[in-house]
C-alpha cells in the first residue's frame, strides 16, 4: 500500500493524485491551512497541480487568529 506522512503519521495515499484531491479524501477543509511538502512550501493556487507521491512527507498547518 502506497503511504505519505501527514505530520509525522504514515496515510495510505489511496485515490489522491494531489494534495487538493488529499484533502478531499481525507475529509478536511482546506481553509486556512498551509502545506509543506518534502520540506518546500506549496501555494495554495498550486494544490490541483502538485503531485503526491508514495513516500512523500507532509506538513499541514491551521492558521489561528486570536489576539
């Protein structure tokens, strides 16, 4: 089974071609959130592009306001 690692947990990669399809597998709002991929920050404008690939490793970051 093909995996990448979310924030240091191994997923199975199943269907998700990239990191836009990713979260809509996985079932999370993109709202607010900032991903790193193999240590390189991709633009949100870039997620339908960006490819995953088994092995890949993924940071995803929530943006908080506060004050």
């Amino acid at each position: 089974m093909d995996t990448v690692t979310i924030n240091g947990v191994a997923r199975p990669l199943g269907e998700a071609k990239t990191i836009a399809e990713l979260f809509e597998a996985l079932r999370v709002s993109a709202v607010k959130k900032a991903v790193e991929k193999n240590g390189e920050i991709i633009p949100a404008t870039a997620w339908t592009t960006t490819l995953l690939n088994p092995g890949d490793t993924l940071e995803i970051i929530q943006f908080v306001g506060g004050g």
